[in-house]
C-alpha cells in the first residue's frame, strides 16, 4: 500500500487479488486485508477480486475518485 501512498494522484489504483475463500467461514483474503488492515489503504485505491474458476470480477473497494 506504500506504493500507492507514492504513486501520482491523477493515476488509477488498482490492487488486484485473486479470490480465496477461508474453509471456516468463507471470507475472502481481499475482505480479511480489508477488516485487518483497512486503515493502511488510500481511499483512492480500487480493490478487485477476480474468481479464476468463473472468470467473475468483483470490485470489493471502490475508489472515491
């Protein structure tokens, strides 16, 4: 996230994870990063998750831009 702290404000973030579900109780790597360390990501990043079995892409954190 340091990076996009960094990175010139007129660019687009985008972090892009694939998804992960947890066994136990389904929650995804992406949501996990976002309840633990929601407070580390500028609000001008965009978070996407994309589904390697589907093909599906979810936005999970949209920009405020």
């Amino acid at each position: 996230m340091f990076y996009f702290h960094c990175a010139p404000s007129h660019y687009r973030k985008i972090f892009f994870v694939l998804r992960d579900k947890r066994k136990r109780n389904g929650e995804t790597l992406a949501g996990y990063y976002l309840r633990t360390y929601g407070h580390l990501v500028p609000e001008s990043v965009e978070i996407w998750e994309l589904d390697e079995k589907t093909g599906q892409c979810d936005i999970i954190h949209a920009s405020s831009n």
